[in-house]
C-alpha cells in the first residue's frame, strides 16, 4: 500500500469515526463502511480502526473474525453466498453448489482471475423454508435449481 493511499485511507476512518463520535460501539458500521467501499479490510484499516476508536487491535480482528460478511482479504465485485444449512442440503444445494462452481470455474471460497466474483458459504440466510437459498451481494434469491442459480450468475457478467 502506497502512502498516498495509506494517508487517505487514516483520513477515510478517521473521518467515519468522527461521524460516530468516536465511540466504540461503531467498531461494526465503520468496518462495514471500509469493507462496503474497499472489498476488505486490510491490516492496516485494522490497525488505524483501533488507533482512532483507542481498543486493541485484536478486538478490532476478533470482530472481523466473527462475522462473516466481513473480510481481511480482497473480495470478488460481486459477493455470491450460498446457505449451508442442513434445510438447505436437504432442498438440493449441493446440485446447485456444483452447478455454480462449474459455471465459474472457481470453487467455494474462491475469488474469480478476473476479479468480478467471490464464492462464500454462509451459516444461514434467514429463509429456511425457501432453500435452497443464495445470496449475491445485498438481494436474497430462494427456491434455487442449478439452471436459475446460473441464470443468475450470467447476469452478473
């Protein structure tokens, strides 16, 4: 990271901070606003995120951790998340998972070479009695087959 751009990132969360009064309970809005904007969180967004909030930086990384939307890597564009709960096996995820897969060429957890989609798993996606369900980026899609979750994949290109 260049210092222009570590210079403009400090003043980036310095400035959120500041729109937060600088409390410690906007440790999430303002990670979610670095990683809305950045596609990650970087080490050093972390090391600053302590410095102007004044906890340990190992807080600011166990949040991270903990929740999964948030990333210390580079994400794709586009975030595809596919539910892994047993609801959803049972209503055939795993023939959807596999058509996703093939149809990018990547596999779960993986970043396209082009930079314009990342594979995640999630816990749950809160529509248990609509699986198999996926999401892509902030919109939820239920009900999915292979055919409708490639459909849905070739939108993005």
């Amino acid at each position: 990271m260049l210092v222009q751009e570590k210079n403009e990132l400090t003043m980036e969360i310095e400035e959120l901070a500041k729109s937060h009064d600088y409390e410690r309970s906007a440790l999430i809005p303002i990670l979610q606003s670095i990683q809305q904007k950045h596609r990650h969180i970087s080490e050093f967004a972390q090391q600053e995120v302590a410095r102007v909030l004044d906890v340990h930086p190992v807080e600011v990384y166990s949040v991270i951790s903990f929740y999964h939307f948030l990333n210390p890597e580079r994400s794709g564009r586009n975030i595809v998340r596919l539910c892994k709960t047993i609801i959803c096996d049972m209503a055939g995820k795993s023939e959807v998972e596999e058509a996703v897969e093939r149809e990018l060429g990547i596999s779960f957890g993986e970043t396209t070479k082009d930079g314009a989609v990342t594979l995640e798993h999630t816990n749950c996606l809160g529509m248990c009695d609509q699986g198999p369900a996926m999401m892509i980026n902030d919109k939820v899609f239920t009900r999915l087959d292979p055919e409708t979750a490639c459909r849905l994949l070739s939108e993005l290109k």
